[in-house]
C-alpha cells in the first residue's frame, strides 16, 4: 500500500511539472515568442558595428563578384547597365538573423553608385566562425525601396 501511494504521489508530481512546462505563461512580460529557426530582428542596426561592417562586406563581395562576372550574383551587373562601376557602402539600414548551421543575415544595404544615386539590395549571408567562414549567398536589388 505505502509503494503504492508513492508511486502514485510521484506520478501526480511529474504530471504538475509537465503542464508547468507545456503551458505558456502569460503572466511574464518578459517571455517572447521565438519559434526555433525562424528569423529574429537585429536591435540598434545603426550603432551596430558588426552589422555595419558585414554589410561592407557584402559590399565588397559583390563587386569583386561582378568584377569576375562568377556565380549567378555576377549575372545581377550584366543586365544592369548602373552597375558596370563598383558600389559604395552606405548603410545597413535593416536586419534580420536566422540560426542555422551557423547565423544567416538577411540585410537590407543602402549603397551609392558612381553617379552619386543611392540604391537599396536585399543581401543574405552566412556567417560559420567555428570554420572561420563567411559566405555571400545573395545580393539582389531591391525594386521599390521600403525603408
């Protein structure tokens, strides 16, 4: 009879602690909602050196990309005639992340051509710092800007 109850006791003990941990708290203010592998915001863009200098080098990829006119990011410049000069970094102006294998950023970059216009891309990079890796996997124009 005492097994019993205590194996009854702890039974009701661990279904407390699975309905604790199941339910959603409501009460805490300061819980937010993250679904796992989904893509978060970036805070404090501006002030933000390390976004700042990864859109740089999205910058930087992209014209030595279109400079040796490889991978499809290259065939972006060619029907572009805007492009044949390289594009100067302005800012990052939004941000995204994305935990995958390693942190995805997806920026929105301001950057100016050579006749002084400003122009926006939407760029994707990978960043990998356990294989010391940094990969630009896009970095197309944005056709009507939204800031």
């Amino acid at each position: 009879m005492a097994a019993m109850l205590k194996v009854s006791l702890i039974l009701s003990l661990l279904g407390f602690l699975v309905i604790a941990v199941v339910t959603p708290s409501e009460a805490n203010p300061f819980r937010k909602s993250v679904v796992l592998g989904g893509k978060s915001g970036v805070p404090n863009i501006r002030t933000n050196r390390e976004i700042q200098e990864l859109g740089r080098y999205c910058v930087e990829q992209f014209n030595q990309q279109e400079q040796t006119e490889q991978g499809n990011i290259g065939s972006i410049a060619k029907t572009d005639t805007a492009m044949s000069n390289p594009l100067v970094f302005s800012r990052v102006v939004s941000a995204q992340k994305q935990v995958v294998a390693g942190t995805k950023y997806y920026l929105r970059i301001e950057v100016t051509q050579p006749n002084g216009s400003t122009r926006m891309f939407d760029s994707v990079v990978v960043i990998q710092p356990w294989l010391h890796s940094k990969q630009l996997l896009g970095f197309t124009p944005v056709v009507s800007p939204i800031y």
